[in-house]
C-alpha cells in the first residue's frame, strides 16, 4: 500500500511539473512565432488575464491566438495589440 501512495504522488508531482513547464513556454510558443514586442506585451496581459479569472490558456490556445490575430490583422501590429487589449478590457476571453 505504502508503494502504491508514494507512485500516486510522483504522477501528481509530475502532472504539477508538466503544468509549470507548460506555463513556462509562453514565451517559446511567442519567439517561435515571431510576435513583436507590442504584441507580445499584450498577449502576456491576455494571459495574465485569463488567469485571474481562473482560465487556463493552454499551447494549443495561445498558438491558435497568434495565427488568428495574423490571419485577421496581418502585419497590422498596432491592430493586434489593440484586439488583445479590448478583449482584456471587456472581459472576453478570447479575441471577437
């Protein structure tokens, strides 16, 4: 029984440690992508956000994000930002 505790608990650790490695790649998702600065300060207010409001953004989320707004805005980097900050303001969770 004792082993059987101890192997529950390093699943819980390793789920908790893919979590905060998961967290941790925002910012390797958004090099990887190329977001610029401006955007990148607004997708990191997204998230933060998200967050405070009990939403998680997962990879695939945040990925799906960064296509959309380039797919919508292009090269309109102003554009970006400005999308990701009234979603912030109006207390979406995703860009409209």
């Amino acid at each position: 029984k004792g082993n059987e505790r101890k192997g529950e608990e390093t699943e819980k650790q390793g789920s908790k440690k893919e979590q905060r490695a998961e967290r941790e790649s925002y910012a390797e998702i958004m090099e990887n992508f190329g977001v610029t600065p401006q955007v990148k300060n607004s997708l990191w207010e997204f998230i933060r956000h998200c967050q405070l409001n009990g939403r998680t953004v997962t990879n695939d989320k945040l990925e799906k994000l960064i296509v959309r707004l380039d797919m919508e805005y292009s090269n309109d980097e102003p554009g970006k930002a400005a999308a990701l900050n009234k979603a912030v303001a109006k207390g979406y969770f995703d860009i409209k």
